[in-house]
C-alpha cells in the first residue's frame, strides 16, 4: 500500500498538487463543523496506513492548528500504523523562546499538542528556525523550497545581484540563495518596535549600483521587509527590488505596503493559500513536487538528506 494523504483546509489545492505528484488518491475527509464553531473532521478508511496528514498552520492560526491536531487523532484511533504531520507552514514557530518575561513558548505548546494527537513525526518547509526539532519530541524534517524559488528568480535577476537577508536571522537563508544564484550576501540589522513595526539599523555588505533581492522565510506584515528596502534605497541599491519568501502570509495591507515601499517583484512558495499583493508582481512556486518528494521517501524510509533543508 502507498502513502495515504489525509488533507486538511488549510490548503487544498497544494494537498490536491501534492497527491497528484505522488499519484495516489487522496483519503476522503469530511471536514464537519458543528454550529457554536467545534470542528470534527471525519476520515476516511486509513486503519493500517502510513498516513500524512497535509495541513499549513496559517491564518486563522488556531482553527488551522485546532483542525491538523484532530485530523491527527482521527487517524490515530481510526487505526493508522504511522502518522505524519506535513506543516508546509508550521505557526507557532517563532516562539521558540520566551521573548519577553511571562511570554509562552508556542512552538513548544503545539508541538506538545501534536505529538501528544498522535504524530510520530513532522515535515515542515523552511521553518523560522532549524531549532524548531530541538523542541519537538518527533523527528521533524525540513525540506526547502530555497531551490525553487531561487530557480524561480534566476533568469530574470541582472548579474551582480545582491542577496540581502533583512535581518540577523535570515543570513543563514540568503547563504544558500547566494551559493545558488552566485552574487554576495548583505545583511541589514532590524529591531522590532512591535508586531507591525521595525526599525531597520546598519546594513553591512555593499549594495550601491546593484540589483537586490531581499530574502525571508516568511513575510506577515511586511514590516520586515519593508524596513530592509527602505534601507536599501539609502545605500543606492537599484529600484524595482526583488524579494523571495517562502511563507507568503501578507496579512492586512501588507502587499500594498511592499508596493509602496518599492518592491516591484515578490516570488514566494505555496505553502499557504495564494495571498492578496496588490502592486506587486506575485510569482508563486509549488512544492508539491518536493513535499510529494519528501513523503515518498518517508514511506519507503529512506533519508531525506541533511535534516535542516540545506540543499
Ligand atoms: C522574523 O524573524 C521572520 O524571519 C520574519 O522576518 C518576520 O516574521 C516577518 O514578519 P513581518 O513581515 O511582520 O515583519
């Protein structure tokens, strides 16, 4: 028996892309609401399978959430033999620590959640932080949608072009577009002021005259990116800047704010449901192709390579 794909809502038409790349049929799941709101979602036959449970924890977060832990259990006490959570995008993530005194650690909490459900392990596309396994009880595979994109982005970008991560914590994401697309890496250090708010600091590497492509794991407000292209402006970086993201989440008017700000060009993955980017081209980049991939090789337990998705 193949691999049974149990797709949450989260985002079925990669669930759809990723069964079709596999060439199987997807498990039928009926996904009940009750009135005051409660999901029961209600699986289909899976007793004995090697299950992979396909649902992006995207906005609303806790629904989505709420919704991939039930899945989980459904499968588990329908008989399931092995059960994996597919996360392309995994919320949560970017509380792995407490940032501030009495702040909880998120990803730990729903990590906790999931395994205690019934994953055995996980597989989530480029999360904010590789440390995201230290966390986990389950083995957590992170493959990367760094070679799409940057496949994506290649013919178009002019030669010399500067790989820029928008903060600290991107650098070791624009190394790997940088080793990709040939072209040097500059970082630009952010402080964030709030949830919707950063103030972009020094920027370190040389960008007069270049073209530049802002790299992120994931864009939510667009404050990030913003800062890091108003920055680049001041230094004389060439106009109409590129910017790749994995998580395309562009909550509120966050697509008109990177129009504003300058980005002409945002090329981003489908992990989460195509968004609103008014302004802005918006290129987006499957990986069903490398979740369907990574699913096959779980089920024929074979190695994924490096565990933290460096290509
Ligand atoms: C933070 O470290 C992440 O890598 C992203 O830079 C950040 O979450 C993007 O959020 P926003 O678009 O709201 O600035």
């Amino acid at each position: 028996m193949g691999p049974r794909v149990v797709a949450g809502t989260g985002n079925p038409a990669l669930a759809a892309a990723v069964t079709a790349a596999l060439g199987c049929e997807p498990v039928p799941c009926e996904p009940r609401r009750s009135p005051d709101g409660e999901r029961e979602p209600v699986v289909g036959p899976v007793r004995g399978g090697d299950v992979y449970v396909v649902q992006p924890t995207g906005p609303p977060v806790g629904e989505h959430l709420v919704e991939l832990l039930l899945l989980v259990d459904a499968c588990r006490r329908a008989g399931a033999a092995r059960i994996t959570a597919v996360v392309p995008y995994f919320g949560y993530a970017r509380q792995d620590r407490r940032s501030r005194p009495g702040a909880p650690v998120g990803a730990r909490v729903a990590l906790d959640a999931l395994v205690s459900a019934g994953a055995q392990r996980l597989v989530v596309v480029d999360p904010h932080t590789v440390g995201l396994e230290a966390t986990s009880g389950v083995p957590v595979e992170m493959p990367t949608a760094v070679p799409v994109l940057a496949a994506a982005l290649r013919p178009a970008l002019p030669a010399g072009a500067v790989v820029v991560a928008p903060d600290l914590g991107a650098v070791k994401l624009a190394e790997r577009y940088a080793s990709s697309l040939g072209g040097p890496v500059a970082v630009v250090r952010k402080q964030r002021v709030s949830a919707e708010e950063v103030r972009a600091g020094e920027l370190v590497g040389d960008v007069a005259g270049r073209a530049a492509v802002v790299v992120d794991d994931m864009i939510s407000t667009g404050a990030t990116v913003e800062a890091a292209v108003r920055v680049l402006a001041g230094r004389g970086a060439l106009g109409g800047i590129t910017v790749a993201a994995t998580h395309a989440l562009l909550v509120g008017d966050a697509g008109a704010r990177l129009a504003a700000a300058g980005v002409r060009r945002l090329v981003v993955a489908d992990t989460l449901p195509a968004p609103a980017a008014p302004g802005v081209a918006l290129e987006r980049c499957s990986v069903a192709g490398v979740l369907a991939d990574a699913i096959g090789r779980l089920h024929r337990d074979e190695e994924l390579g490096d565990p933290a998705g460096r290509p």
